[in-house]
C-alpha cells in the first residue's frame, strides 16, 4: 500500500500524545531533515511542551545555528542554543581511529544530552532515528549513534527516556512527512548529514582548523553539485599531504575527495555521474576558497564496498 504521510502524522501526534501526555519532552536537532520533523511532530501532538535544542558541537554545517534559530522563531517557539564546540574538541583531540572518534562523540553527545534533560527538567527525549540507521546499526556496519540500545547503551545511565517516531521511515517518506508538516523545502529536501557532522568527513584527527576546511567545502559542493539524482554530496579532508605547486614554489597541501551518491535509503549507493563542468566548478572553488588545497579528487566508489561517508 503505497505511504500516506497524512495517515502517519495522525498516528503519530496520538501516540505521542498517548505516551507522554502532560510531560515535557526534549528534541535535539541538528537542522536535518529527521530532527526537523520530529521537532515539527512533537510540536503539533504536545504544543508548548517540548524544548528545542541545538548544540552547537562545531561540526555543523555553515551558519546552521542562525538558521534553526530563525526557523523556529518564524513558528513561535524560541529555541535552546548551547556552544558545547569546547566540550567535543576536547573528546576527540588525539583521536584517529574512526571507531574512538565515532565514540567520543556519542559519549559526549549523550552525556551533553543527558544535562539538557536534567536542566530543563524534561521527562522524553524526541529522537530522529529512521529505519535505514535500525537495519544499518543492526548489520554492525555502522555503530550508529542514534541507536542506542543496539549498540549497547541503555538510555537510563543518560538519564533519558527516549522516544522514535520515524523508526518505520525511510527517508523519501520523511520528506512527505516533513512536507506535510509546512516544514520549507529548504529543510524537507536536505542533504542526509550524518549526527557526527563533519568529524565522519575528516580522515584522522579532527581539529577546529580541519573543520573549517571542510566546512567550506561542504557548502562549496552542496551549492555546486545539485539535481534530483544527487541523494548525497560531500568533501572529505583526507589525513595526507600532497605536492602541488603555489607561486611557482612546490609546497605541501591537502587533499580533498568529492562525493556525491544516487541512493534511496542509502543502504546501498553509487557514485553520480557528475558533468565535467560541475565538477571543475566545484574544484575551482574549492582551490580558491579553501586554504592549503593542492588536489581535489572524486571520488567513483559504490556502496558496498564502500560506505557513503569515510569513517
Ligand atoms: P554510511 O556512511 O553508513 O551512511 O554509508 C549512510 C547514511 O547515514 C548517514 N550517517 C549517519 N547518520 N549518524 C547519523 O545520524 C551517524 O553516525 C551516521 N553515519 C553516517 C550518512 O550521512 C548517510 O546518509
């Protein structure tokens, strides 16, 4: 039977309503399209409610923290902002190993979490995990922050009780969902963008001034590379140096890959077939805007074997 978002929405503002009534519940999003509509669905089931909240980890995209903040306050609520940029540099200093730095930054993202819901004396927490993380996480490719309980975390030692309403979806249906919800298309049709931002697009250890390479070059590719197939695009810092030449001098720089994928649920991908010229757009921007780059790659791997993003 084909989705009815009209049909899911109903059912869903009952069961919130059902299930925590009266109490407060708290919704961390991160501007993603399944944070957003969770925040949009609570707010239709509980009214005043809920809390909105943005932690501002230093790994978001540009200018997200101004952008959810207009948001909400178009919709009349004003939302919770809290820099805790400090607080995730400091788990993930040293780290180079994907599976310490996905860690460090679940252990932090939980426990900041968890100090929200204790500081605003908030019974739920309001989670976007949709299917494609469950059977993701369930398949052990991916230790998926969002999954708690599969990978071995249980809520309570948070102090959180959680609650998913999306887990059925995949994410074609939450943009219906979204839609619906009057949430614009520049947040219904977003890029996928992964809970540990743009740590997963750094290879080894993520520092502040890696992150603002990359995150100019993320808004450089999503701004460039664009069209219906492209279900995800993005840039990676890769951990080595190349040799390029600057002013005539040979000079050390970085590397940057491209990628942009055609998926549905991104369970499985391939690589887009992305005209030379976009492609040369986005590189000559990249060599411009982002200091220190001397070579951009794109990358053609499908997934499997590959995943989408690189740790
Ligand atoms: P991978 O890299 O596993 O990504 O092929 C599949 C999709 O999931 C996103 N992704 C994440 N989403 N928490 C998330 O909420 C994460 O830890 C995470 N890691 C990857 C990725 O961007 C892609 O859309």
């Amino acid at each position: 039977m084909a989705f009815s978002p009209n049909k899911f929405i109903t059912e869903k503002t009952k069961e919130l309503q059902q299930k925590i009534g009266n109490q407060k519940a708290l919704i961390a999003t991160s501007g993603g399209v399944d944070s957003m509509t969770c925040a949009m669905l609570a707010k239709k089931a509980l009214g005043n409610n809920i809390v909105i909240l943005f932690l501002d980890d230093g790994l978001m995209r540009e200018g997200e923290p101004d952008e959810i903040r207009k948001f909400f306050i178009g919709v009349g609520i004003t939302p919770e902002i809290w820099d805790v940029k400090d607080a995730f540099f400091e788990a993930l200093k040293g780290k180079v190993d994907p599976e310490e730095k996905r860690f460090a930054f679940r252990d932090t993202f939980y426990r900041t979490l968890g100090q929200a819901v204790r500081s605003y004396s908030v019974d739920f927490l309001i989670q976007g995990t949709i299917a494609a993380d469950i059977v993701e996480t369930q398949k052990g490719i991916k230790t998926q922050h969002n999954v708690l309980s599969q990978i071995g975390l249980n809520p309570a030692n948070f102090g959180l009780k959680i609650v998913e309403p999306l887990r059925e979806l995949y994410k074609h249906q939450v943009r219906e969902v979204a839609k619906k919800l009057g949430l614009p298309n520049r947040f219904a049709e977003r890029k996928p963008f992964p809970g540990p931002g743009l740590a997963t697009r750094i290879i080894g250890e993520v520092v502040p001034d890696k992150v603002e390479k990359i995150r100019k070059a993320t808004k450089i590719v999503e701004d460039t590379i664009r069209g219906a197939s492209v279900f995800q695009v993005l840039a990676v810092l890769l951990s080595d140096k190349a040799t390029g030449i600057v002013n005539g001098k040979r000079m050390l720089g970085d590397i940057i890959a491209i990628r942009a994928v055609e998926s549905k649920d991104a369970l499985t991908a391939s690589p887009c077939r992305i005209p030379w010229a976009t492609l040369f757009k986005a590189r000559d921007r990249i060599l411009k805007e982002v200091p220190g780059v001397v070579k951009v790659v794109y990358d053609i791997t499908p997934k499997p074997p590959s995943t989408i993003e690189y740790i």
